[in-house]
C-alpha cells in the first residue's frame, strides 16, 4: 500500500510515492513556465500545471515500480494566493494570478486603509498585495469584463481538487490565511468585503470549506485513465504549500515551530489560544488543525542574499571549489566557521527585497553596517548567515511579545546541509534545531494528508507522528547565544533608525 503526495510549487509540480510509514519510494518533477507581462506582474496557465501534474504522476509510478492498485489516496498542495477566475464551466478566464504577483499594491494599500476589524490577521498593519481580495479588487477595477464574466474564484488548490474529483471545494487554510475567513465568526465577514468594494464576491467562492486531510471526493474516471490510476480513490483536502510542510516536519502542536528555509524564511506554528498582534500574521482559526490557531511569520531575503554573494564576489572561491571537487558553499562555510561570533563588528540586515514581518515594508532594503579593511569575504559571508539569523531571532522576539513561546524548531529545506548556518540560527536563538529524515517535508505534508483520507490513519496528527522520522538535533551553545544577544540587539535597532533613508532612495530611484 502506497500514497501520493503533489507538491505544485512556483516552478513545476514534484510528485512523491511514499509507504505508509514515511519512506519515500519516488520521485517525479515537471516544469511549468511563470509569464511576467509587466514589472510586478506573473501569471501562469492552468492548463500547463496539469500537464506537467500527470506527466510527474505517470513517470513516479513508472520509475518506482509501483502498482497502480497499490495507491490508496491522494494529497495535493498548491502555492497559495495564486487565484484562479473562471466561467460557469469552471474553464479560467485568463491566466492564473500567482503568488509573487504585486500589481495590486495600491489596492492593498486602500483595503489597509479601511481599518475593518478583519485587518487582525495582518497584525492591524499593512496588507501584502500578494493575498487574494487585493488581487480580485484589482481584477474588478482593472478587468471589468472578466470579473463580470467570472462564475467561480479559487485558489491553485481548489481549481486542482475540482480538476481530480469534480468537487467544488475550499481549503479551510487557505481561506483562514489569505482570504480573511474565520470559522469562529460564522466563515466569511461581508462586512469587510462590501467595505473594499467586492460584496458580491463571496457568492463566487466554493461554498464548501473542508478542513486538511478530509475526503474532498475521489478520483474522476476520465482523470484517473489519464494518471494510470484506479477511479474512485480518494482524494484528499489539501492546502497551501508550505502549511502542509508543517505536517512533514510533524509541527501539530503548540511549542514547535516549522522553519521552512530556502531563497525565504518562513516561520509557522501552532497555538492553543487565538492572538493579534502588529509584526505578526495570524493567529488563523483552524488552519492547519480544528480547535488550534496558527501564528505566521516570515523573511522574503535569506538564501537568495547568500546566493547573491556567492554569485558575484566568490570567484576566488569558486575556482578553489572547483579544484577541489566541492560546492563553493563548502569553501566558504569551511572560512566562515573561523570567523568569530559577531564577524567582528560587522552586521548585514537581510532586507534586500523588503521586510514581510515584522515590518511588511516593501521599501525596506539591505544594510551592511560596520564594514572596515579587516573585514575579509569570509567575515562577510558569515555576517550574512547571521544577519538572517539575528531576522529570525526578531521574529521569535516578536512571538514572545505575545506570550507565544518557541521551544523547538524543526527546519527544512537547502540551507538546512549548511551545518555551520544551522548552528548560527540555533546559536542567535538559543532554541535547538531538529531536522528530519525527508527533507522533502511539502510533498511528505501531502502524504500524511492522503494517508488520512485513505483510512491508513485515524487522523492528521497520528499520521503526521508515524510518517515523520527525527535524523538530527542541533542544539545552541549557550556561551554564544549570551554573545549574539549584543549583535541581535544592534541588529534590531538599525532599520528603525534608518528607515526615512533608505525610503528616500528607494523612491528617488523609481521617480
């Protein structure tokens, strides 16, 4: 008995077989291109995802030689706030809005302005364009036509789970965290929507709002013919992507933290008790499990800065890399790791794309504060690993305001080979590291949901406890964490205090 865990990501869709303890058996990837018609602006075609979904799907059964009969239900994630307008017969109307789509900033900025009540789940700061009612405000302003054509608005998710089952559903995350739904209210608020001007909105959405891992419907026949899989399997409720990584690193519970790191960081967790507070986002209403609230924070620069460093001022590196025969980040964490605590005076704040919490500030940029001729590439590649370190740390600061307190952090993604990297961010934080043995937690998350629905486990947190397996635990130096606390706090004082400047060039540059 096998399960099959969907990840569509921003750049393809990654099919994973897993057995019903966790061990991966294969996997499959296909590309879709991302179209950007204009600065800020990216779209995808629905059509492409589901091409590249069964091709992943029909190559991953193939090369793990696993027997069509033998998959017993499918989980599906999709990137979230890609939303997808479509007509009566569900077909879209124009290419998808995806994710990274910013074109609804001034929008964004007129819903912020409303001051409703709902604005909680932005901690009562301001709105990122990225989240759905700024884009369909955009949509009904900028595309009247189409919005007035429009049937049926959803998400990546619910546009694949009607593609798989022919049902008409929402995921109860989704909408908790992008689309200002709160079961604990009665679903959706039409307040806040007649008062940023889409009232007659709500009767587009799917009127059934399921939560992760329940049974959305089962496997069309036609779609099952075109996977090579059985008809009528399950198919289960999924969500955004990196939600559902929460249950491949198994975070089902308050203390825990996923730490998804990659070209960003993103922090999730979970509470027992709802909390709104400015610099944080959440906390949502049955999210990612009913009766908990989860807490959301994030870093939009991390591995890209570093990629960026290695990129264009590590030739010397490179080229000893290559002789060799390692990646040049093996040299240069080799160099930073004898680089002291603090990179001797030397701090980097990561805010080269802007800030996502706890300032949601767009126009925030990159800071290299206390630069001297002692400084080598080796001292500045491990500032940056610190600077985004000290980010995180003003993230975990920002949840103890609260009284949210983090005792652990489960991380995935690349930088979790960096060990040195790793040991900084347990170091700053003084909270230990554990990674785990998948380091594919989005597409395992898929599989703890298909395994529930296909009755393997009575429910998410059993699933997510037997499918999720602990390889490391990196535990903080308390000697160095007493001597970050200086560099995190100077870290955390820098943006404020040179906020007006740095706006100032940023809008003198797109004068």
């Amino acid at each position: 008995m096998f399960v099959l865990g969907v990840d569509f990501g921003t750049e393809g869709v990654r099919v994973g077989i897993f057995t019903p303890d966790g061990t991966p058996v294969a996997f499959a990837a296909e590309a879709y291109p991302t179209d950007y018609p204009r600065v800020g602006w990216a779209e995808q075609d629905p059509n492409q995802w589901w091409t590249a979904f069964v091709k992943a799907t029909r190559r991953a059964i193939s090369e793990g030689n696993v027997p069509a009969a033998s998959i017993a239900a499918i989980g599906v994630d999709c990137t979230s706030c890609t939303v997808v307008v479509m007509d009566e017969r569900f077909q879209p109307l124009r290419p998808a809005i995806i994710w990274m789509d910013v074109r609804a900033a001034a929008q964004a900025d007129r819903i912020a302005a409303s001051g409703h009540p709902m604005l909680k789940y932005n901690g009562f700061g301001n709105v990122s364009a990225e989240w759905m009612p700024c884009k369909m405000l955009w949509l009904k302003e900028n595309e009247p036509e189409i919005y007035a054509r429009s049937r049926h608005v959803g998400e990546f998710i619910d546009w694949v789970t009607y593609r798989l089952t022919g049902e008409w559903t929402a995921s109860i995350n989704n909408v908790s965290i992008r689309w200002y739904y709160d079961r604990n209210e009665g679903g959706w608020s039409p307040s806040f929507y007649q008062m940023i001007g889409l009232g007659d909105l709500i009767e587009r959405f799917p009127s059934r709002v399921l939560d992760m891992g329940q049974v959305a419907g089962q496997l069309r026949s036609d779609v099952a013919e075109a996977l090579g899989l059985p008809a009528g399997i399950p198919v289960a409720q999924g969500g955004a992507d990196a939600f559902v990584a929460m249950f491949g690193l198994n975070v089902v519970s308050p203390g825990k933290m996923a730490f998804i790191v990659g070209s960003s960081h993103l922090m999730l967790g979970q509470s027992d008790r709802p909390f709104h507070a400015k610099g944080l986002f959440g906390t949502y209403t049955d999210a990612v499990l009913p009766g908990q609230y989860t807490v959301e924070g994030g870093q939009v620069s991390t591995g890209s800065v570093v990629r960026w460093f290695r990129d264009h001022f590590c030739a010397a590196e490179a080229e000893l890399a290559r002789q060799r025969g390692v990646s040049t980040y093996d040299v240069l964490n080799e160099s930073a790791g004898q680089v002291p605590v603090g990179s001797e005076g030397l701090i980097v704040l990561d805010y080269f794309q802007g800030n996502r919490t706890p300032y949601v500030d767009s126009l925030a940029r990159g800071v290299f504060l206390g630069l001297s001729l002692r400084h080598t590439t080796a001292h500045i590649f491990r500032a940056i690993l610190e600077g985004i370190a000290y980010g995180s740390e003003h993230i975990f600061r920002t949840f103890r305001a609260s009284g949210y307190v983090v005792n652990e952090i489960v991380a995935a993604g690349g930088p979790t080979k960096s060990r040195l990297w790793m040991q900084i961010h347990a170091d700053v934080s003084g909270i230990p590291i554990t990674l785990t043995r998948v380091p594919d937690a989005t597409c395992l998350g898929s599989a703890v949901l298909a395994a529930v629905a296909g009755g393997l486990y009575p429910n998410v947190p059993a699933a997510s406890g037997a499918m999720v397996h602990v390889r490391d635990r990196i535990e903080p130096d308390q000697e160095r964490h007493e001597a970050y606390r200086f560099y995190a706090d100077r870290y955390i004082e820098t943006y404020p205090r040179l906020r007006d400047l740095i706006h100032a060039v940023v809008r003198h540059q797109t004068l």
